[in-house]
DNA sequence: ACCTGAACACCGTTCAAGT
DNA sequence: ACCTGAACACCGTTCAAGT
C-alpha cells in the first residue's frame, strides 16, 4: 500500500510556495527574501534553489497558485450577472493577498494549466453574449484588464521612504490643502470628497481604505456599455 | 547680471531625474541601480545621495515628471470625445515609457502640483456630463484606475528566468497547443485570435504587441456605459 | 536526492574626509 | 556646498562538500 519513503525531504514545492504566499501576505512583496524565506523554514537558502531555479521563477509559482483560485464556476447564468459578480470575487481575492498585487498587475504570463479554467468560463460568458469571435476576445482583454488593473492600482502602496524626511504632518494632505481655487476650481471644491478616496490623491492604500464605490460604478458601467453595445451590432 | 557661481556642481536634481528616465527607458526598471546612475553620471553613487533621500524617493520624482506631461487641456470639448482623446494620450506617454509601467501602475501618490492639472481637466470634463458630485468622484477613479490600470497589464512584462531552462521552445506557446478542447471548449477554439493576442496568454509584451483594438474596446465601452448611466438619471 | 556552509558578485546606504 | 572613497549590512545565486 504505497511506497515508503526512505528519507522526509524538509522541502517541497508546494510547502515552499505556500510559504512564499505567507512570508508575502505578512511582510510584504518588498521585505520577501530567500533568505528570510529559507528562515522561516527552518532551512540554508541555498536549500530552496534546488527546488526552484529563481527567486522570479518562485514568485510566478506563487502567483499562478493565486490565479489557480479565480471563479470558474459557469452554470448559464446570465452574462451581466456573471461579469459583475466575478469581478467582485477577483477582487476579492486580490485584496486577500494585497501585497501581491505588483505581481499580479505586471506578470506577463502564468501557468495556463492554472487559468485556463477561469479563461473558459470568462469566454464561455462573453460567448452567450452574441458578440463575435474577434469581438469575444477584445471583450476578454477588455474585462480582464479593467478588473485586475484596476484592483491593482486600487491596492497600491507607498514603498518606504519617498517623502523627505524633513516634512511634517502628512505631506499628500497638505499638498491638497495648499491648491489654490482659482487654478483648480473643481478639484479644490471637490476635495472634500477626494481627499484619501480618489486616485493619486490618497495615503492610504486600497489594502486599508477600499474603494468599493469607484469598482462598483466601473465595472457596472463597462457592463452597461457592452449591453449597449450588443443591443447596437 | 545675475549671480557669479564659483563653483558648478557636477549634480542637479533636475538632471539626476532626467538620467533616471533614460536610464530605465534604456535599460529597465530591475536594471536600474544607484550605482549604475552613478557611473552614467561620472560620479559616485554616494554623491547622488546628497541630492536625493533614496532610491524609492528618487523613482517617485521621476514618476512625478512623467505624470506632469499628460494631457492637461480641456477646451470644453465634447466629453466623450475628451475622455477618449485623453485616454490615448495617456496610454501613448505610458507607452513612449514603457519600463516605468510598474511604478506608474502601483505608486500610490504622486506630487499633485504636477498632476493637478490633468486631475483638474478631468473633474471639469466629468461635471459637464451632469453627474452628482459623489458620481463625479467614481467615475473619476473609475476612469483614471481603468486607463492606467489597464496600459499597465498591457505593458506587463516578464523578468528573466521566470521559465525552467529544461523546456525548449516557447513554453507558454507549448501550452497552449496541449490543453483539450473538451476540458475548455471555447479557449482551444478561439487559440488561433488568443494566442500572443490576450491577457494571461502572451509572451510577447504590450511593448512590442501592442493590444490597440483592445484598449479601443475598453474605453469606448466605458464611455458608452457612461452615456446611459447619464441618461438614465 | 537533498541539504549544508561558505563564498562571489553584487546591492542601497552611510559617513568620515576632502575641497 | 558638494563630492570622494571606503565601508557596512545586506542581497541573489553558485558550488563544493556532506549524507
């Protein structure tokens, strides 16, 4: 009944990217190290490169595992409720693992084994919606770059360091209360509801200050202009 | 006339940033290095220190130049025609620097007296549309996330070493020709307009395989959502 | 097969010292 | 004020050596 191994290895892929997940998850994409790492697993760093032949090779072994739990469930609902609510779930995921979003935003290419899942079930919807094949996979670029890249920007942070160290206070929002009304009317009256809740004018990150009305009106609004789109062809 | 320097310095933050964009531009963000700025400046890495707090501080000052070029005029044009006019220009200045992508796409903050006047040309544009106060700041960050957001995944790209060195051949390309049209029906029957032409299953990056119809799509689409939402209230 | 331990060639950053 | 030159504390990665 199955074989039995002579030696434990300590490592295994799967531990190292788990781990990997985990290491990132609690420090950061910034502070992730092999040797850090290796530490945490009890283990020399030069341990971990006889599993995985480079620190970038391991960081698209985690990512494509995170890709690997998109929605990929399609049971013929209909495509605007289908888009609009695994939009909500890619996000979702994506805020769960904040600090990957870098990596998640500017990878190139996972494991298509991976994805490929979450691929069918995206095309298989924008199938349903009578759009052509040329048409299917604009949609497909589309959606899938709204929704990632605007998640992705939504969860960016601030690297250490970039504000001089002489400033006091909180420099974004003294920047903000220095604009004069008579060069930006709109934007200085409006900066009550900008401050710290519009793009390039925020401290926080989306990690901590979400913005579930903005990926709301995005993401609805795309739908309702693909519908108008359907309904014109 | 004018002051008499005694001495000029070899160094000015105007020119360390101005080296800093050419630098990346020619050699990429991972190749970017203090030392090597340095070098290309005849001078030594320490010597930018007294310029600049840090690495982080000085990426965040050559992103900041890059943000003050975008499009910053409004001429009461048409909005629709604005918003999608703008939208190219800020995907052709993302694209003339291309390497800077990352940073564009998750830095959280910039200097806003430099984006001030693009922030402020999209406000007035977005208030000519009729929406609400509150909507005018979701469908600004609906807009700003969904462009830069998107140009960034376009303009993603794969650092070296990411594939195993035992696979020969174009990998990614390999796997796509393995996967079954039982098991994802749709992808393997769109593969030939897939294939090097969608999000997750290129290796050529937005660089050099621009995905112009695509981003065409996108825009174009949110903008017609936009037109009904406005419509309908 | 799988891991140790040391080593190599780099980093960003600091700091005394020069001018 | 502005830069040199060396140094510190790290990196990712390699490789002989152990078991």
């Amino acid at each position: 009944m199955g074989r039995r191994p002579k030696e434990v290895p300590l490592l295994t892929i799967d531990q190292i990217i788990d781990e990997t997940i985990a290491c990132i998850d609690e420090h950061g994409l910034e502070a992730f190290t092999m040797r850090r790492l290796a530490a945490r697993m009890g283990v020399y760093s030069s341990a971990i490169y006889w599993h995985v032949s480079s620190k970038a090779r391991l960081l698209a072994l985690a990512s494509t595992r995170l890709v690997s739990k998109l929605p990929a469930d399609d049971e013929g609902t209909d495509w605007r409720v289908w888009l609009l609510q695994a939009a909500r779930q890619v996000r979702g995921t994506m805020h769960e693992h904040a600090n990957f979003a870098p990596v998640f935003g500017s990878q190139i290419s996972v494991d298509v084994s991976a994805a490929a899942p979450f691929i069918e079930a995206v095309l298989t919807v924008l199938r349903r919606t009578g759009l052509d094949e040329a048409q299917v996979v604009d949609a497909f670029n589309a959606y899938i770059g709204l929704v990632m890249g605007w998640v992705s920007m939504e969860l960016s942070a601030e690297p250490d360091g970039v504000h001089d160290e002489g400033t006091p206070g909180i420099p974004l929002a003294d920047q903000l209360s220095a604009l004069r009304a008579n060069e930006q009317p709109n934007l200085v009256e409006l900066l009550p509801r900008l401050a710290n809740h519009a793009f390039m004018m925020r401290w926080d990150s989306g990690r901590s200050n979400p913005l579930d009305s903005s990926f709301d009106f995005v993401i609805e609004t795309f739908i309702a202009g693909l519908e108008l789109r359907i309904a014109g062809a």
